[in-house]
C-alpha cells in the first residue's frame, strides 16, 4: 500500500499502519483526493484482469508443459559465440559425441532481482529457436502474475510485443505506448512506474523492424515524446525508468543488437527433455504402447532425437508416427525428416493456397515469420483466403490480431516456411526442365558458401524431396557430393551436408567406410585417409553407437528389453550385470563383430555425460577404425520370451549388413513360440554364425530355420539341447544337400 501510494502528496493521503487518512481543506478536495487514492490501488488489479481475459487459453491446453531454463554465457559459450548460425544448429547437436543439457532454473530465479545493480545493467535476455516456446513462456509468466500464483514481488508486469510496436509509426511518451497496449490503465503516470517492482516484458526482439540505436538521444521522462525505437533503447541502456526490469526474449540472430554492458542475465529456452517428449507423446498418441513405439523410432536417429525438443516439430513427429506406426506391430520403420513433413502436410496438399503458400515460402525463406495481409496479397493470397485457410490447417498458417485490429499471418513454424520452399524449387525445376543433378549441385554450392548454414535445413528437404519423388542424381554429381563432404568434415558445413546427403541414401558414405576399414586406403580417388577417419568418428557419433550396454540379470525380461531397444541396437558390447553390480560377458564366446548399420541411428549419449566438442584432429577418431562397426549382444541367459525375441528379430531385419554373430542362447526360456518368432522374421542370410543352445526350437522352429539356410551365408550353427524331433532333423538335412547352403558346422 505505501509502494501504491508513495507518490501521492502527504497533504492529500496519510498512510498509518492499516489506515488511509485522505483529507483536503474542504469536501470536494477530499472526494478528489480519495478518488485519486482509489484509482491508484485499482491499477494492478485492472493489468491482471486484463493479462487474465487475454491469456486464460493457455489453461486449456493440454500439451502445455513447463519450460526449460537455463544461464548461458554467450560469450564463452563455444556453440553461442556466434549467434548468425542456422536455428537449427543450436539445436540438432547430433554431431557432438556426447551433450548434456544445462541445468534447469526455475522462471523465479530468472526473474529475481534485489534492485541493487547497476541501472545500465538491468535488462535479462533469453534466446531461443523458433517454437521452443519463448513466447508461451512470456504469456504463462503473466498469467501466473495476473492469477497470483506467483512473481508475488512484482507490482506491474506489462507484456509487449515488438511486431506490434512496428504498427507505432507516430511519435508518443512512455505513459502512451503503454495505454496503446492497455487502454483501461486510464491513471497510469510517471509516480505509479518509477518503482521498484516494474518489469517491461518485450518479446520477440528478431521480429522488430528497426534496428535498435544505443547511441541515439537520451529520453528520461516518461512524458517525453520520442520514437518507439529510441523508448526502447532507453529503457534498455536505463535511462528511461531505471527502476524498472526488462525481460526481453528474442531468436539467437537478433540478440547482438543490445551491448553485454546492459545484459543483467542470459539465458536460454532448451526445449523438450526426454521425459517432455515422452508425455507429450503419451498426450497426443493416446496409447501409451504406441507412443512408446513412436518415440523409439524417433530415437533410431540422433539429429531426430534432438530436433524433437522444439514443441511443434514434437508435435509433427507424434502425430506423423502415430499414423504411421497404427497396424505395423514391432516393424522399425524409421522415416526421415523429409519423410516427416510430407506424411503431416499432405492433408493440406488438395488445398489451391497450398500451392499459393509454396510459392510465398520461397519467396520469403530467412525474411522473417510475420506476414502482412499486403506481403499475402504479393502471392495472390487474400485476407480472407488465409484467414479460412489458417483455420483449417492452423499447423501451416496462423492467424494472429494485434493492436487496433491488425491481422497477421504466421507459417506454423519456420521449418514449415523451409519445407515450402523447397517445394516450390523442387517443383519449379520440373516445370521448367532443368537437370535436377545440375541444379542440386548448385545448391549444395550455395550451402557450402553459406559458413553460417543459411541453407542446411531447405537443403536437407530438397535431397529428400528428390527422392520422395523417385528422381535420381547423376553419378557424377553424387560422386562430387561425397568429395565435398569429406573435404569440409571438419566443419559444421560438412556434418551439416552429410545430412542432406542421408536423405537422399541412407547408407551415405557407408560401404566407402567399410572400404577403408577393409583395405587401409581411401576409396574416393584423391581424397585423404584423414579424412575418412574424420568421417567414420563421425559417423559413429551420429549413429550414437555407445562402447556398453549392460542389462542387469534381475531385470532381464520382455519389457526391459523392449525399453532399451534402440539403446541395445547400436552398443557395440552388451552385457549382463550380475549381482553386485560387476558386469561380465557371457563365457560362451567372444563378443561378435557387425558391420555398423544405415542412417536409423538410435538415441544420443546419455544426458548425465558431459558436454565434449568435436576432436580437432583425426587423431580422436581415429584410434578404434572398428567405430564405423557394431557388435551385437549376447543375449545369452536372459529372461527374454515370446515378445523380446520378436521386436529383436523385427530390429535386426530393419538393418542393413548389420548382424554377423549372434548368440541368442535364451537359456530361461522354456517355450519354443519366441524362437519360432525369429525364425519367422529374420533374414538369416545376414549371419555367418548362430547359436540357438537351449533355445527352446521345435520342429515346427527348425522348419523356418532350414528353409534359410538355401539362401543364406551361414557357416557355424548350433543348435543343441532343443527338441527339434525327427522331423526338425529331417528339414535341416534336406537343406545340408542343396549346393547354395554353405553351413560347415552343425552343432
């Protein structure tokens, strides 16, 4: 009460204790002042009424979840120092052998300031990509102020965007912009904002027109009269209310405009944790099973993994997986990111502003998300025409009103925008005839002369657009790709063209790997062995292949190994973690070798590793050439039935050139239906030893397995201790006589 009313003179209001003295010298004077007093402790009270009405959707939404905060250090920050970088860059660390993210702080302690501070140091920022939530967070922080449910020391919260202070073309003061935005704030003045306890909340700094000047004239009256620009600055430098705090949230492009001497705090929105993901999953797929299906298929590759943190690329990917994975069983059919975008657009596809927006796309790719109803009109699109389209398909467009009734429009997500324009390109070059191999290649020029990756993401969907639409690329020009990897492998230009390159193949660069692990010299004429030892460490941190998976005995079972699925397929050594937490191979055998599989990565290292960059020689990838080779577990002894050896069989058969020896002696296992399962499912021709002891296999087992072996490289088989009965011999004699079984040792 006594903040409230600090200004008002003692000659018309006294504040003792619990008691408000208003007096003048005669009736009148007193109404007046009373009336004043009033409409002072009235002004919190119409804000959160207000900040209540505009942002009481946010409690509907069920996919709603916390946000992920975070302090950074820009400048010491090696992955921030340079905040020019494609969005993407900050977020898909698939490159990195191991990340952990940073630790999470809650909005509070951002938001926390004992007012003694410096006055230029008095601003916080916090940098995100675009649809990590930097703007939800903004409007649930307002909400919880409005609600008080939290930020109890704060005394005015006054959210602002800065696409609608581009509207503010005329010049006014302080006080006025602020009535603009909140019209029933009739009383607000100089004494109700020069005080503790004020925060002035501009979000989306990359979305505002004029480039901030701190070197303009200086505005420290709220009554001044001066440009939205230069209110700004001086808000932010302090001069203009140096009482108050200003939170700004913008991109990481446009976060170099404010000097570090006004930065108070810096701070980052990551995105989606695993648990996040999980439940968002869970909330949006309705079956539980199913979206745990669905994340594992997200988790079958690395850059996919991480790209899931950003909420409505998480949301693209639930959706398209749930469709996509509805009837399959325990198939692992992994889709790309191309792959993605096509299956969640396609409804829109039948649509005439579709192919309109294809076009606006390219035309606006890295100019900013905020379209005017005049930038649509450029497109032949009509107010009206994306008003109905956005609220059909608001996941593309999105509809949004600002001040005085202005309507924009915004693509669902800039990786939407992205999608679009490669569209468009891919379409514009079919249209026209061109060489689809020529014009790639000049793509790919364009990306690799961008350092700060302007092009990875429109590139990556334009190598799988081409091969979503069966057309194919010349040799030559394939050939000179792979060079052009190689000699920026280095670079974030190269892992970021590997990329693109595995939408196209999969197998990218894959069997050159092998090549060179097999005969010791590069298979691309005049490219340098360093160079491939660069590419098979990377290919091992994209692929997530880990060192150990162990799988304690007391835990083994179908829905322990289930969970640890795409962990387990890209280990290079499993093991069985006995009691007393020693871990030990089983004594069968040496662990098997594998050639290492397609671009259907798995999971990024564990979150409780520490952050490492990238080697900054061959030397790190190169100690262990077999990095670019897997080995399978042995499975030996576990408690697995029917269900664990079925979405094992199902995985395997998914890789390619993978398996080469496999020990799956399930020694507790005493029903033959999960053997028979594999027999069923698996592509024995991709083994050269097997061994099944005490597996469980009937007849009915040996049967399927027999009918492998005419086609198969199988050379060692062991099949003991298994009931397999005369007629389970009789089938596997019957293939030992054919001339293409190359079996020489039955067990």
């Amino acid at each position: 009460m006594e903040r409230v009313l600090a200004r008002v003179p003692w000659s018309h209001c006294i504040v003792y204790l619990d008691d408000l003295l208003i007096h003048a010298a005669d009736f009148d004077g007193t109404l007046s002042n009373l009336w004043e007093g009033y409409l002072r402790m009235d002004l919190p009270d119409h804000l959160k009424t207000t900040l209540r009405n505009r942002y009481q959707h946010l409690n509907e939404e069920f996919s709603l979840l916390p946000p992920r905060l975070c302090f950074r250090n820009f400048k010491q920050d090696n992955i921030l120092r340079d905040l020019k970088q494609h969005e993407f860059r900050y977020v898909d660390k698939s490159y990195l052998p191991k990340w952990s993210p940073f630790k999470t702080v809650p909005l509070s302690d951002i938001l926390s300031c004992d007012c003694e501070h410096d006055c230029s140091k008095r601003t916080v920022i916090t940098l995100g990509v675009s649809g990590v939530g930097k703007t939800t967070t903004v409007q649930t922080c307002a909400l919880e102020w409005a609600e008080e449910r939290a930020y109890h020391n704060i005394h005015f919260m006054f959210p602002l965007t800065f696409w609608e202070l581009n509207l503010l073309k005329d010049e006014l003061n302080l006080v006025e912009l602020l009535q603009i935005f909140y019209p029933e704030l009739k009383e607000l003045d100089a004494s109700s904002l020069n005080e503790d306890g004020v925060w002035l909340v501009l979000d989306g700094l990359d979305e505002y027109n004029s480039q901030l000047n701190f070197d303009c004239p200086a505005v420290s009256d709220v009554s001044q009269a001066s440009t939205v620009d230069i209110l700004v600055t001086n808000l932010i430098r302090g001069t203009l209310l140096p009482k108050s705090h200003i939170w700004i949230t913008t991109r990481y492009s446009a976060a170099t405009q404010i000097p570090d001497v006004h930065i108070l705090k810096e701070t980052e929105i990551q995105g989606f944790n695993d648990e996040q993901k999980m439940e968002y999953f869970s909330n949006t797929i309705g079956d539980d099973d199913l979206a745990n299906k669905a994340m594992d298929h997200v988790r079958m590759s690395r850059s996919l993994d991480f790209l899931c943190q950003i909420p409505p690329i998480c949301a693209m990917m639930a959706k398209t997986l749930k469709d996509h994975l509805q009837g399959k069983g325990l198939v692992i059919d992994p889709l790309s990111l191309t792959q993605i975008y096509i299956r969640y657009l396609s409804p829109t596809e039948a649509s005439n502003t579709f192919a309109k927006l294809k076009k606006l796309a390219q035309h606006r790719m890295g100019k900013g998300n905020v379209m005017s109803e005049d930038e649509l009109l450029q497109s032949d699109i009509s107010a009206l025409e994306a008003s109905a389209f956005s609220k059909a398909f608001p996941f593309v467009l999105r509809e949004e009103m600002g001040l005085s009734n202005t309507t924009v429009f915004r693509f669902g997500h800039s990786s939407i925008e992205e999608f679009l324009a490669a569209c468009f390109e891919l379409d514009t070059m079919k249209t026209l005839k061109k060489s689809i191999s020529n014009c790639c290649k000049e793509l790919v020029d364009k990306a690799i002369g961008s350092p700060e990756g302007k092009f990875d993401i429109f590139l990556r969907f334009i190598f799988g657009l081409i091969k979503e639409h069966c057309l194919e690329l010349s040799d030559s020009v394939l050939l000179w790709i792979e060079e052009m990897i190689l000699a920026n492998i280095r670079s974030r230009t190269g892992s970021s063209l590997f990329h693109c390159y595995r939408e196209y193949d999969s197998c990218a660069l894959m069997d050159g790997c092998i090549l060179f692990l097999q005969h010791g010299s590069p298979p691309i004429r005049g490219s340098a062995p360093e160079d491939w030892k660069w590419m098979i460490g990377l290919l091992r941190t994209f692929e997530g292949i880990r060192d150990k998976f162990e799988l304690d005995v007391a835990e083994s079972s179908d829905e322990k190994l289930l969970g640890e699925l795409p962990l387990l397929l890209r280990s290079k050594k499993a093991m069985l973690v006995a009691e007393g937490g020693e871990a030990a191979l089983p004594p069968d055998g040496p662990v098997a070798s594998a050639k290492a599989p397609d671009g259907t990565a798995t999971s990024a290292a564990s979150e409780d590793s520490e952050a490492a960059p990238l080697p900054d020689g061959p030397a790190a990838a190169a100690p262990d050439y077999e990095a670019a080779l897997a080995a399978f577990p042995w499975l030996s002894k576990c408690d697995i039935e029917e269900m664990g050896c079925y979405s094992v069989a199902i995985s395997l058969m998914g890789s390619h050139n993978f398996l080469q020896e496999l020990d799956f002696s399930l020694k507790e296992m005493n029903r033959g239906e999960g053997a028979n399962e594999v027999f069923e499912t698996f592509k024995t021709n991709l083994l050269t030893k097997l061994r099944l002891d005490n597996c469980g296999v009937t007849q009915d087992g040996c049967a399927e397995l027999a009918a492998g072996l005419y086609e198969c490289k199988l050379t060692e088989l062991d099949l003991s201790d298994n009931d397999i009965k005369d007629e389970g011999m009789k089938s596997l004699c019957n293939a030992l006589a054919s001339p293409s079984c190359t079996l020489e040792r039955l067990s």
